[in-house]
C-alpha cells in the first residue's frame, strides 16, 4: 500500500496544496488557489474541496494517512493556530487541526509555515546530507527556520518571529513594534517600500511595480534600482552575519519570491568576513531549487513518524 500525505501550504497570497509520496519526497499533483484570508466558511470549504478532490483521485494501492498544514502564525501542539496578526482575522485561537480532523476522518498537524519550510528544503531540497541548514523565506515577509541533522529544533515554533531582528535604530517602526527589523528591509514588501520612497514607478512607468522587475532593471543599468538591490543586498548581509552567529548553519537556503533574483548575487552574500562560531566553520548559500514545493513537502513530513524515509542515497523503486 503506498503511503501518501496531504502537505498544505497557506502563503500570504496564494495557497498550495499537494499530494505527496513522503517515501519517494515527491510532490505528485498540486492545487493552487488565492488564499482566502477573509471568509472563515470560503477558507473552510476550499480546503475541504482539495481534500475530498485528492481523496477520490487515489488508487486501491494508495492510502491518505493525514494532512499537514503550514501557517504563518505560531501553533500548538494541538493544532490550534495562536493568531496571524490580522492576516487571516479568524484566525485567533482556531482549531484548525480538529475542523479539519472532524470533517475529512483524517489525521492533522500543522506548525509554523517558515518552519515547515525548512524541513522541507532539509530532507528533499538544497539540505539534503547537511546538518545545519537554516532556510530564510523572503516573501511577503522573512520567514525563519532551522533544521538539525533533518529534524525541528524544537517542539514547537518559538523563533517564528526572527524575521524581526532590529538591524538599525534609523529605520521605520515595524508592525511588530520595534525599528529597523530585518524584515521590513529584505521582504517583497519592504523593497517595494524602498522603492517608493525614490518615487521609482513613476519615473518607470513602462516596467509594472514589482520586485522581479526592480531586480530586472538593476541588471540593465537603472541606476536608482540598482541602489535599491544594494541596499537590499547590504540588509541581507547584515541579517546572515546575525543568524550565522545564532545558529552556525553549514547550508544557508534562500527561498520565497525574492530569492528568484538573487542567483547572480551569491557570491556577494558568501562575503563572511567575520569571525566563524569556529575556526574552520564554513557555509554555503544557495537558492531554493525546491521553490512552492518546499512548503508543501515541508508540511507532508510533519507524518514522517509514521512512513520510514530511506536513509540518504538509497533508491527507492
Ligand atoms: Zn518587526
């Protein structure tokens, strides 16, 4: 009988959902829609539809032992998700993993989405075979995960907030609270912020307002983009330098929208010039290869438990 797990990945804007074979670490079919961030009953009932549309694809040889969920929130063991800070309002102290247990028969986790993530990239991405990998998401906001020798680092999601590292006492208040957090530099919202403080869509009207096309732009010479990538580029550093000290990662994996325009910029970021937690400490930095299937393989092996995952470099057939 093969093993199959729903892996669910809520992202700010768009939610993915997967059928995984944890076995094989291989996403089989995806659904992706906008996330429903308003209507407790629409969020619900999409969620639902996936479930039962995948419950009735499956074979006789094939068996769904749960569903694994990722959201940007701190969440307890239990499954009830803490708060979204008024991304998803109905989200105060919900019991997602029991609505989703009641009504599908199905077994649920869930955990912090940057988390998940990570431990998605950890077993089957760009960590595969290191110990200390550390997984940045730069998307709407900076997500933060780390993962030891292919396991979370803690029980539940503690460090979801360390997006919100304060690098400088000059920039704007966070809405966290604090000035100059890390996030507020480094995510997609904090470029574009960046960007209209040099009121730089108007003066490129013929380029849409979007990170991918700042980063375009930067490469063809535009100059007052090419000062908005440095500065983003220079936060980066800062922010690297930090968690380095904190977590001494040997892989740094660099996922979510942002990261797509930073390929080129690698050995810029690979600049450590302080001292290692160690002597012959080392890293490397690269860009997610994994891109929306990290969060959803990432949230499937919250079932890890259950399905024996083959030790590296043994083929399954
Ligand atoms: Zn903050």
């Amino acid at each position: 009988m093969k093993k199959l797990v729903i892996g669910i990945d809520i992202g700010g804007t768009r939610t993915k959902i997967g059928l995984v074979d944890l076995t094989l670490g291989k996403v089989l079919e995806t659904v992706i829609y906008p996330t429903e961030s308003k209507n407790v009953t629409n969020f619900e009932q999409k969620i639902g539809e996936t479930i039962q549309y995948f419950q009735t694809k499956i074979t006789e040889n094939q068996i769904i032992l749960g569903v694994g969920i990722g959201v940007s929130s701190f969440v307890f063991e239990d499954g009830t998700v803490d708060s979204t800070y008024g991304f998803m309002d109905f989200m105060e102290d919900y019991p997602l993993a029991e609505i989703i247990e009641k009504a599908y028969n199905l077994p649920c986790k869930i955990d912090n989405d940057a988390r998940l993530v990570a431990l998605g990239e950890a077993l089957y991405g760009q960590g595969k075979g290191f110990e200390r990998v550390l997984v940045l998401t730069l998307g709407t906001g900076l997500g933060l995960g780390f993962v030891g020798n292919q396991k979370l680092n803690e029980k539940l999601p503690f460090g979801h907030m360390g997006g919100h590292i304060s690098i400088t006492q000059n920039g704007e208040k966070c809405y966290c609270g604090k000035i100059g957090c890390l996030e507020s530099f480094v995510s997609a919202t904090g470029i574009l912020k960046a960007a209209q403080k040099l009121n730089w869509h108007e003066k490129n009207l013929n380029l849409p307002f979007t990170v991918e096309s700042i980063f375009y732009a930067s490469e063809s010479g535009n100059n007052e983009a090419k000062l908005i990538i440095n500065d983003f580029l220079e936060y980066l550093k800062i922010g690297i330098s930090n968690y380095i000290n904190l977590y001494a990662p040997d892989r740094i994996i660099l996922g979510g929208g942002v990261a797509k325009g930073l390929k080129i910029y690698l050995p810029i970021l690979q600049e450590i010039t302080q001292l290692g937690p160690f002597k012959a400490y080392k890293t490397s930095i690269e860009i997610s290869e994994l891109e929306e299937n990290s969060g959803i393989l990432g949230s499937a092996a919250l079932f890890n438990n259950i399905i024996k995952i083959p030790p590296l470099g043994v083929k399954v057939l």
